[in-house]
C-alpha cells in the first residue's frame, strides 16, 4: 500500500486523472494500482491528514484546528476535538496494519503533533523520517513558513540534523527506498 499526500495539489493537476502535467512514475503506479477518487480534504492540511490516517473526522482525531491557529478563547475550552494534535483516543491505519504484519513507513510532513508520544514513530510507523512542522524552506537552512513554527526533523522519534546538501524531495524518497529495500528479502507487505 503506497499513499501519496502532496499539499495544495489538484487530483486533476496530474496525468492519472486528466491533468496535463506529465507525471510518468505516478502514471505508472496507478496502472498498476487502484485509484480511488471520492476523497474530500478539508481546508487545511493537518486535518485532513488526521481524517486520512485515522478514518475519522478531524474533530474526532483532535486536530478541529492547526496549532499554529491562535484562538485564546478556543483553546480555554480544552475541547477534546481541538487539541491540535493527534489523539490518543483513535487508531491509525498504520497502527492496525503493523498489528497485522505490515511493515510501516512514513517520510516527508507529519504536522500532526509534536514531541512525547506525538511523533509517527509512535502512532505506528516503523520507520519514519519527518518534518514535525507545518513546513517550510525545502533545503537544509530550515526557514519556517511561520514565525511560530520551527523546522525539526526526526528519524523514528528521534531529532536529527539533516544533511548538508539536504533536499526534501530527495531526502525523503532516499529514506523511503532504503525503507523498503531494507525489508524486502522477508516478504512481508508494506
């Protein structure tokens, strides 16, 4: 199972759907795959990921907001649908297919918490090499997008420095080969 997540991107940009960008690996692998095509995003990005990874709505996953999102009188409330991190109290795809013999992987954007307990090593991913925060500059200077972000990077739950001639693209496709090639001679899917 691969599932691609790329932020403010049309299904429609790309050749599998009609798009006019030529997309040829992306053509391929939905050759060879399954396209699904009746998913409804939300506004922002950290809520619709909650909804991907958990099959819940993103109140129900706890991210009803971003953290970056500054509303005082909303965070007063300790609304459990607006913690603006993942909650403990639901499941993630990751966590039931490693509980099924999967291998999980994740590289690139988690935003989906920080720190003890938040990072995608936690919530089922195997290994995993992220970008906790929203985002920012794609090389390796960690421009934020947004003054209260920062950019900090984990490999299975753990900071890491990226490299010098770091590029996210790059970076995290190399990470997620070596992933996957690492495990590959015990057959178990992905």
């Amino acid at each position: 199972i691969l599932v691609i997540v790329a932020d403010d991107l049309g299904y429609s940009d790309i050749a599998p759907f009609g798009g006019n960008i030529e997309t040829p690996v992306i053509s391929q692998l939905a050759m060879a795959g399954m396209q699904f095509s009746n998913y409804h995003v939300l506004p922002t990005c950290s809520p619709t990921r909650s909804a991907l990874l958990t099959g819940n709505d993103n109140h129900v996953a706890g991210l009803g907001i971003m953290s970056e999102m500054d509303y005082p009188a909303l965070h007063q409330l300790n609304l459990p649908g607006y913690r603006a991190h993942l909650s403990d109290e639901v499941v993630t795809i990751p966590e039931l297919l490693r509980s099924n013999g999967y291998h999980t992987y994740m590289t690139g954007k988690w935003h989906l918490g920080e720190g003890v307990g938040q990072d995608p090593h936690d919530r089922g991913f195997e290994e995993s090499f992220i970008l906790g925060t929203g985002g920012g500059s794609h090389w390796n200077d960690r421009k934020a997008l947004a003054p209260p972000q920062h950019m900090a990077y984990t490999r299975n739950g753990l900071e890491v420095e990226p490299p010098q001639d770091f590029y996210s693209s790059r970076n995290y496709t190399d990470s997620m080969i070596s992933f996957i090639d690492r495990n590959k001679s015990d057959k178990q899917p992905f």
